[in-house]
C-alpha cells in the first residue's frame, strides 16, 4: 500500500491551482467535473500519481471559505534550499508564516508558509527530512 494523495477543500480553483504550480513548483496532473454534484478536482504533484503522493483540490462549487478547525496540521515538503524556497515564495506575494530556521530543541532547519485558503505547509530540509525534528 502507499499514500495516493491528501485532499484539500478550496475556496477558489484557479488561485489555489496557481499558487500550487508557480509558488510551489507543482505541476497540474488533471482535472475533472463533477456537474450532477457540483464540484471540481484538480490533482498537482512532483511526480505522476502512479509513483508520487499528490494533493487533490476539491472546489464545491459556490462554496468560497471552509472552517479549517483544529485537526488539521499541515503538509510536508522537502527542500533543499528552504532560504531559497521562501524567498521564492515572498516574491510570488505568498505567505511565510515562520522563517527558516532550525526546530526548537533540534538541527533541522524548517519553516511554515500558507497556502491562498490558510492551509499550513512546512517546508523540511531533505538532508535532515528522515532524521526526525528533535536531533
């Protein structure tokens, strides 16, 4: 078995779709319409789906803000180059929610940004990705 993707509701498909593709560097796999149940998916990745976990946006049409409560966390993404990904990200006008920089108590250099409906993503520095955060 392997992990085949994380859904995300959205508030709006095209934003959503841009920031994951020129912030993040995604690529758009598909796309498809759902009219008898109004609502729109678009799966982005690094990789295709036969070999790569990707997101799946989920856009219910007409329904523009969810409520994300507090079991969400956040995704993770490796990087390696976290300065560099988000200054990127500050230059497209996205949000960095926490600057690089090692975790509290550890080595590994991390930071936060949000995505255009507030989802939380943490950026992991790949040389340490597989280590665990405390070291």
């Amino acid at each position: 078995m392997r992990i085949l993707h994380t859904m995300l509701r959205v508030g709006n498909l095209e934003r959503s779709i841009k920031f994951y593709q020129d912030v993040l560097g995604m690529r758009l796999l598909r796309t498809s319409e759902n009219e008898e149940y109004k609502y729109t998916l678009a799966f982005l990745g690094y990789g295709d789906e036969e070999t790569s976990s990707v997101i799946e946006l989920t856009y219910n049409w007409g329904q523009t803000e969810y409520d994300l409560g507090t079991a969400y966390g956040h995704i993770a993404i490796g990087a390696d180059d976290i300065y560099a990904v988000c200054e990127k990200v500050r230059q497209a006008g996205g949000k960095v929610t926490r600057d690089p920089g090692p975790v509290k108590g550890g080595k590994t250099v991390i930071a936060f940004v949000e995505d255009p409906d507030g989802y939380k993503i943490e950026f992991i520095e790949n040389k340490m990705a597989q280590a665990g955060l405390g070291n």
